[in-house]
C-alpha cells in the first residue's frame, strides 16, 4: 500500500467520530482518530494521507481544521508532509497482540500492568448507575471512584477499561492511575483482593469507543466484566474491558487431573 492513498480514511462515517458537544476541538479530535490508527498500523509505514481538503471532506470541516490535524501528526513523528508529494505514513507499527493468560491471573495482571501503558481519559467520585449500585449493595447517592482509561503497547492501543471502584482513599486518584498498576495501586491503599470473577463476550465498538481504539463503529471487540473481592467477600472492584482482538488474545491452559473422553 505505500504510495497509495487510504480509502478507509474518506469513508464519510468517519464524520460521526467527532464530537462537538465535546471542549476537546475539532482538529484534535481529528488528530486523535488518525493518530489511533496510524499506530494500530492501519493505514501502514509508506501509506499516503488524503490531502487537506479530502480530509476536510471526509469530517464535514474547514481545510485550516484538517491542515491543523495533519500538522499534530506530522510534529508527533508519525508522518511526514513534503510539498507536491503529500503526506505519507512513517511510523511502523508493531503487529504482535498482547496476550492476558488466564493462569495465575493476578500474578499476570501485575506484568500486564509493567509492561503497558495507560492514559487516563476520565476520572471523578460519581453516584454509579443502578446496576453498578446493586452489585455493590451502597445506598442510592453513595459515591464510587469511577475511572476511564486506554490501554496501550508501543504507542498502540488495544484495550477501554471503565471502572467501579469502592474507596474514598485519597492516593486512588488520575495521577496515580496513570502510574500505578491498579494491583499495586490497590495494595498501597490498603485493599487485599482475594477472589476476581470474570465474564467474556463480544460486542460492537460504539463511537467513543471506537474514537480511542482506533477502530471503525460497529467494529467486533472481546467485552470482559472483572468483579474483584477482598478476604470478607465483598465487592471492591469492578472493571469493564474491550479489548481490540487485532492487538490483544486470552491465552488458556486447561490441566485434566486424569485422562478424559469428554469433549
């Protein structure tokens, strides 16, 4: 594909990623969304951008708007612009997905926390909505430590973890959730899990989401639902993953005691 323009970046459903309600402006917004796919590798190293005025299309935007999104790109070596030549794609992404094994699942959440790396997009002490409300078992206005992060390896993204969490500690903050493995994070306030339950599903990227991971709405994405419990039983914890399934895969490994004819 190098030297060729991307015709995934002029479909016009690119336009409904951008949100104007939002104080984020419209050439960042922009910038985020090509930034996310250049490094998930899509388009590739070699690939040219559509001009200015073709990106100006694509979001419904003024050709200043898109120039400005391409120029972001351009100072976070991405890509480079050279005149009469256009835009093309420098950065080399890594295809490798992460792997979260399902074996000793705490010990690995510690290196999967080591070696990745989190932005914190929201965070704020929010009444949950009833059904968080209910798995907790708090009154009605009982504020929770809620958190919106992206997960990222190599500057590619790959999962959008929202979480539920029971404290009023001060150190759990955006900072430190920046930081800090969550586990480790957990420890140094004093919360001891003891017992996580998982789910996994699958459901379809919706805009937002989508905006962070780089991905086209409606796109397929692994769902988990971790709740987290300390020695007493009770929830403290509970995390909601999507995971991109181009850049991240459970690895499980299942020990019979004894063989068995069962399938």
């Amino acid at each position: 594909m190098a030297g060729q323009v991307v015709h995934s970046l002029q479909s016009p459903d690119l336009r409904q990623l951008l949100r104007p309600d939002l104080p984020l402006p419209l050439y960042h917004q922009i910038f985020n969304i090509l930034r996310e796919r250049v490094l998930a590798g899509d388009p590739p190293h070699g690939a040219q951008l559509p001009t200015e005025f073709g990106l100006a299309e694509t979001f419904g935007v003024s050709r200043i708007t898109a120039k400005r999104a391409l120029d972001e790109l351009a100072n976070a070596g991405l890509v480079e612009r050279q005149r009469g030549r256009g835009t093309h794609v420098i950065h080399r992404a890594s295809p490798k997905p992460v792997r979260g094994p399902l074996i000793g699942l705490l010990e690995n959440l510690h290196i999967l926390g080591e070696e990745t790396q989190a932005t914190v997009v929201e965070f704020g002490r929010v009444a949950p909505p009833p059904r968080v409300r209910e798995l907790f078992g708090i009154e009605p206005g009982e504020p929770l430590a809620r958190a919106v992060r992206v997960r990222s390896r190599a500057g590619t993204p790959f999962g959008h973890y929202t979480s539920w969490t029971l404290t009023g500690h001060g150190e759990f903050n955006e900072h430190n959730l920046a930081t800090t493995s969550r586990l480790k994070l957990f420890e140094r306030i004093g919360i001891q899990i003891r017992q996580v339950q998982q789910t996994l599903s699958a459901v379809n990227a919706d805009a937002v989401v989508a905006m962070h991971l780089g991905m086209d709405p409606g796109s397929a994405l692994l769902a988990l639902e971790r709740h987290s419990f300390d020695e007493s039983g009770r929830l403290v914890d509970l995390l909601n993953i999507l995971y991109r399934p181009d850049q991240f895969s459970y690895q499980m490994t299942l020990d019979l005691d004894e063989p068995s004819g069962a399938s």
